[in-house]
C-alpha cells in the first residue's frame, strides 16, 4: 500500500510539461495503432484468406 502511495505521489509531482508530452505520445500511437489495424484487419481481406485453419 505504502508503494502505490508513493508512486501516486511521485506523479502528481511531475511538470505539467511530462502531462502535455505524453499526451502527444499517446494521440501519435493511436493513429498508428488504428491506421495499422484497418489496413491489416482481417474483416477487411477476401473469404477465406485471413481465417484461421480449424
């Protein structure tokens, strides 16, 4: 319990600054993740190509 404080404590410390750069961090691997996965997705490919063998 007393780590979990901590750690909360340890962020609540940080800059807004640390707040502002993750942020773009996130929004950047978020349209990377959702641009990937909708050219790749397997909905999207013809029948039969992205099924997995049973």
């Amino acid at each position: 319990m007393l780590s979990i404080v901590a750690c909360l404590y340890l962020i609540l410390k940080l800059s807004s600054m640390v707040y502002a750069i993750t942020g773009i961090w996130v929004a950047i691997a978020a349209l990377v993740y959702f641009t990937y996965s909708a050219r790749n997705s397997r909905l999207e490919k013809p029948d039969g190509i992205g099924e997995a063998a049973e």
